[in-house]
C-alpha cells in the first residue's frame, strides 16, 4: 500500500528535477565596473541565463546608499533580459558596490560591480565645445548638397580628446577626427532623407576623467520652400522688438498661430551684426525656442540669447539682430509645407540694471547672478546657470557641495548645487515598454521581430532633445503583403508613424497633428522598419496595431500625383468648392479628402469616371472624424451600398449629406474614393458645401 505513493514521488521528481533536486544557479554575464552621472540615468543590462531555459527574477542591492529605490528600477522584456535604470543625486557622488542577483527556483546568482558616481557640475577639467556654436544650423538643400560640421574642443589638462557621434546615429553622416581636439562631420542628406527637415546631431566629448559632455546640434534642412498649390495656410509669428537696459540674458518671446498646428518649436537666429534684410541663416547662431504657454495652434515660444554686454562697463550698448522662424507640415507625406520667417528685428541691448538671475536660471557671465554667487555649467550639455554661496544655508531641493565649484569664469567657491544634478524640473525616472532599447534603426535590427498583433506601448521624453525618443521596430514581409499599421496616442504628445526599408529609405508615412496614424500599403517581401516618433517632452502611451495579408503587389496601375493620401491622416486637405481631375485608384488604395464643414450646410461630392465592366467600378464613401464610415459598401455585404450615396455599379457617382447640429464652428468630414473589389480606374472629382 505504500509503494505507489512512493513511486509516484520518484516518478515526479525524475519529470521536474527542479522541484526535487538541487537547482543549478544562473549565470549573470557581461557585468563591468560602471561610470555615472549625476542627473543622468544609468542603463546596466541583465544579461542572466540557465541551463533550462527558465525565466528569472533580478534584483539589486546598494548597502552604502539610503535612498536607490526613488531612483532607480528594473524591467525584464520578453525574451528575459533585464535592465537596471538608476538617475543618482548629488549626494550619490563617489563609488558605490552595487550586488546584482538572477534568481531561479530556489537557485540565485550574485555578481558585484563598482559604480562611480561623478558630478557634471562645475567640473573644471571638463571639455567644453567651442564649436559648433549656438544649438544647431540651417543648410539651403538649393545651393549645397552636403552638410559640413567643425568640431572644436577645449580641455584644460588633456591633450587628446575622444569626440565621437552619440545614438541616434544620422544615416550616412561621418565624423573624421582632425587632431587631439577637432573634427569635422560631413553628410550629405539622401532624397529620402530630406523628407524630413530636422536631424539631431549628438555629439561627445570624453577626456575619460569627467562624464563625457554632450553637444545637442540641431541640423535643419531647407527645399526650394513651399508652392501655392500647398494645402493649408502658414504660420503667423507675431513679435514687438524693445530695446533693454539689463545685465541679464534676453528672452525674446513670439507668439505663433497656425491653423492646423506646427509640429516642430520654432527657430530663433540671431546675431550682432547687421544681417541684411534678407538674412542668410546659416551665417546666424541657431537656437531653438520652448514654448511657454498655449498649443501647436497658438502658443508663446521663447529662447535665450547670452548676454552681449554681461561684465561690459555699464551704459555699453550692442545692437542685437535676430528672427524667428517657424513651419508647418500641411503635406502630411510630402514636404510641401510652409516656412514662415519673421523680419529681422533689432534691439538695443545696454549694460546695467539691477536685476540678477535667480537660482538655476539661466546665465552667461557670474556678473549676473549676483555677489558670491556663480554662473555654473550643470550637466553634460554644457548649459550654465545660477547658483548661490552656501552661506546663507540651501533652498529646499539644494545641498551645499562637498567641495570648490567652478564657474565658467573660473571663480571657485562652494556653492548650493540641485540635488538631482540638474536645473530642468525633475520629473522623475519614465517608465517605458519592454522593446527597449529601440531608439534608432540600428538598436531595433537587434531586437525580436514585431509579431502581427496589437501592442501597449510607451514614447519617453529624450535625452537628446525637446521631444519624446524615437521607437524603431523590425518587421519581416515574407511574401507580397497588403501592411497595415495603426497608431493611436493618448493625446499627451502628438505621435507620427513611418515606414522604411531595411537600407534606410522612406517607404511612406502617417505625419498628422493629432494622435492617430495609419499606414495601408501593399509590400514585397523583404525587412522593413516602422519609427513612432512623438513630438513633445512628456511620456506618451499609444497603442500599435500591425496586420497583414498575403496580396500581389505586381500592378501595371500607375498611381497619381497626389499620392500618398490613402488613409485619413494622409487626407487632402480640400478648401471648397474642389475640382482635381487626372486623379487615379489602384487596386486596395484609396484617396480620401479633408472637408471643413459647419452645421446647416449640404456637403456634395461628384465622381467622374468611365466604368466599362466591375474591374473600374469605383464608389464614394463619407467619414467622419477619419474611423467612422457613415456609408458601408463592402464585397462581403454589397446590401448596405447605396446608389444615393455614390455606390452605384455605372459610371459616375454623386453623393450629398446634410452636416448635423454639433458642427457649428467646423468638423472635418472625410470623401473617400474606393474601387469596389479592388476596381482601378480613372477619375476627376468635384467637392462643394454650401
């Protein structure tokens, strides 16, 4: 009576030797002393594996640290990799042990690792970057192909500096050392690439004794500019230039209004000599404005210009030249956008006052922040700003340093320094998703291929920039495939959905203002990559949906000129009355039409087309909203097509729709023209309210 337990026993443990037995410990590769700074988030990947394939559990531990856990965390993805995030705070300077530990079953694994905490503040053997100067350049795509970069470098006590491109690399730029502390960065943008008009440059500069300092340069690129065939209207910049009297640096505010939104801050060029009424903007310093208050529509932005007569003799005077520029992106998939420059404003700026910067703000000189106070650079960007002498004790979020601080004027003295490390208002670490990281291509043809499905996903505020970080993820066509992808945003940012080949090149993209992207395409097989890029310095959440098909890609149908606008976001933008004639449908490719219309008024469409036999049988239907399909028409249940909504099975179609209540100051309504079965055809259509 007791054997049968007993083999039953034996019999199990023989099946899960885990359970019974003792469990071989995991092992945890790759972990390395590390170097971090202060205000800046520490990335250490987990890299635990075990004899079974079973999924781990980490952990850490910091004995000599009181407060890691605010701080820091870990996330496992899918294929059970782990990643520790940790931001340290000033008090954190110095080296700490930290114990890593894999965990499986009854089975752990622990490795110790150094971690050196260093300040970026004040830190007077740190290089600096002299050039490039201001926060980025314009380059006229007419008038030179190719974008070329001076790299120049100062460093007290090394003669040898690694100055290197950070991530996000820029496809085909390529940086040429030129001595001990110079390089030169030379691109020249593809086709493809002058799609978009702006590209970060990130910049590095390691002595190897202080954190590496970050150059942030904007690189903006400029067409022949914008047609009058240009849906849309341009931005409007209002701005009133006044003469100051101050000590400090200049914020000069514009007010920007557009009637569909920018996407991107606008540009403030500036400079203090006379540029000319019609100013090359590429012989100005570039800097980059933040907005202060409003929205894409109709918001304040303002920057910073240094100072020009910081430490002059009071009653010095300059004259400061400078304009703003803004632009729009009404052409969702081209760049046919406006570009709005204001005049060149000119101020008089002299020396005195008696105003002094505040703590944190921003500075040029320790003249303006103020008797024992210093003008500090903070964090490895090289931005400078206010402090205050320790003296008179610390504000609440500042601590008093353990030892001298430097300015940028070489005054040492200790100074009440932020306790994150930073003057920007702390925000605390983003939690982000599990296909991290995945901010640039080539971090993406490292990871899992995106399976179809719907994911939950999340767009973190860069690093690098004013926006969120860039999400690349890796698909695999097997076959001829109809592709569709679908974006949607929680509105905290707006979000853009790209496709691009394995090399790099623009397939198509999704770029409208609001939250929700689709991309419907018919793809050969082969690797493609899909980038979510939000626009806004904030965590976004969004979901990406990704379906597909098999379907011929092999068509003889040429397409028109107008493409791509076969999806909502990539709709016409279509002031009434409308006419477009030489318009063509290729099978499973819409076009659709953006109408602005208002209540009480009768929204009317008229196709014309020549239908021989159902192979160019096209039809209308009317959305609202761009998800909503007001007139159904499908091969699957032809019942719901009607020929008084323009779904007839003749040539010609016509269609009219009284605008309810609700649209009193303007909805935007959607004509979609579709081929019936996937029918192609030629078309012109003609669209009224009235």
């Amino acid at each position: 009576m007791r054997i049968q337990p007993l083999l039953t026993v034996v019999l199990t443990c023989l099946a899960t030797a885990v359970a019974c037995g003792p469990t071989t410990p995991p092992e945890l590769s790759g972990l390395g002393d590390q170097v971090a700074q202060v205000g800046t988030e520490l990335k250490i990947t987990l890299a635990g594996t075990t004899h079974d394939g079973s999924r781990l559990a980490y952990s850490y531990a910091a004995a000599d640290l009181t407060d890691v856990d605010g701080n820091a965390d870990i996330t496992v993805s899918p294929d059970g990799t782990g990643e520790f995030r940790w931001t340290p705070l000033a008090a954190d300077v110095g080296v700490h042990p930290f114990d890593f530990t894999a965990a499986t079953g009854g089975a752990t694994t622990t490795v110790t690792i150094n971690i050196d905490v260093r300040s970026a503040i004040g830190a007077a053997t740190a290089p600096v970057f002299r050039q490039p100067l201001g926060t980025g350049t314009t380059i006229d795509m007419t008038a030179q192909p190719c974008v070329d970069v001076d790299i120049v470098v100062d460093d007290q006590d090394t003669a040898n500096i690694t100055i290197a491109q950070e991530e996000p690399l820029i496809d085909g730029g390529e940086l040429t050392p030129e001595g001990g502390t110079m390089a030169k960065w030379h691109w020249c943008p593809t086709k493809d690439q002058q799609a978009e008009s702006r590209y970060t440059l990130v910049l590095s500069a390691d002595d190897r004794d202080n954190p590496k300092t970050i150059k942030n340069y904007l690189v903006v690129l400029r067409g022949a500019g914008a047609g009058q065939s240009c849906p849309g209207a341009a931005p409007v910049i209002a701005h009133q230039a006044a003469d100051q009297t101050t000590n400090l640096d200049i914020d000069l505010v514009a007010e920007v209004t557009d009637d569909k939104g920018i996407k991107d801050a606008p540009l403030l060029y500036y400079s203090l000599t006379d540029p000319g009424p019609t100013p090359s903007l590429a012989a100005m310093t570039q800097l980059t404005t933040v907005k202060d208050s409003g929205d894409a529509q109709d918001g304040l932005w303002d920057a910073f210009v240094p100072s020009p007569v910081a430490g002059m003799t009071p009653g010095s005077s300059v004259t400061l030249y400078y304009v703003f520029v803004a632009d729009d992106d009404d052409d969702t998939m081209g760049n046919c956008d406006h570009t709005t420059t204001s005049p060149v404003y000119a101020a008089t700026i002299t020396a005195g006052g008696t105003l002094v910067a505040g703590l944190c703000e921003t500075c040029s000189d320790d003249a303006q922040c103020g008797a024992g106070n210093e003008c500090v650079a903070i964090g490895n960007a090289g931005e400078s700003f206010c402090l205050a002498a320790c003296g008179g004790g610390c504000a609440v979020g500042y601590t008093c340093s353990a030892g001298n601080i430097f300015s940028i004027d070489g005054v040492s003295a200790p100074q009440c320094v932020p306790q994150s490390g930073s003057c920007a208002a702390p925000t605390g670490p983003c939690a982000d998703d599990t296909f991290e990281e995945n901010d640039s291509r080539t971090e993406a043809s490292h990871n899992p291929v995106l399976a179809p499905d719907t994911y939950d996903l999340v767009s973190c505020p860069s690093a690098t920039g004013p926006n969120g970080d860039d999400d690349w993820f890796k698909i695999v066509v097997s076959g001829d495939s109809r592709v569709d992808l679908q974006l949607s945003g929680d509105g905290a940012t707006d979000v853009d959905l790209h496709l691009y080949r394995a090399d790099g090149t623009v397939v198509t993209a999704s770029t409208s203002t609001g939250g929700d992207e689709e991309i419907n395409t018919c793809l050969k097989g082969a690797t493609y990559y899909v980038k979510v890029n939000a626009y806004g310095h904030a965590r976004s959440e969004y979901l990406l949906s990704y379906d597909t098909h098999a379907e011929s890609c092999s068509t003889t149908c040429t397409d028109d000129v107008n493409e791509q606008d076969n999806t909502f976001s990539q709709a016409r933008s279509t002031a009434v009355p409308y006419t477009s004639a030489a318009d063509v449908i290729c099978p499973n490719n819409d076009d659709w039409y953006d109408v602005l219309v208002f209540t009480g008024e009768t929204l009317t469409a008229d196709l014309t087309f020549t239908q021989v036999d159902e192979s160019g049988d096209l039809d209308l239907h009317l959305y609202r909203s761009g998800s909503l399909d007001l007139t159904p028409c499908d091969v699957t249940n032809p019942s719901q097509c009607s020929i008084a909504n323009g779904q007839g099975a003749q040539s010609n179609e016509h269609t009219s729709y009284a605008v309810p209540t609700g649209c009193e100051s303007g909805c935007h309504y959607y004509v979609v023209v579709r081929g019936y079965n996937g029918a192609t055809n030629h078309y012109s259509i003609a669209i009224d309210s009235k």
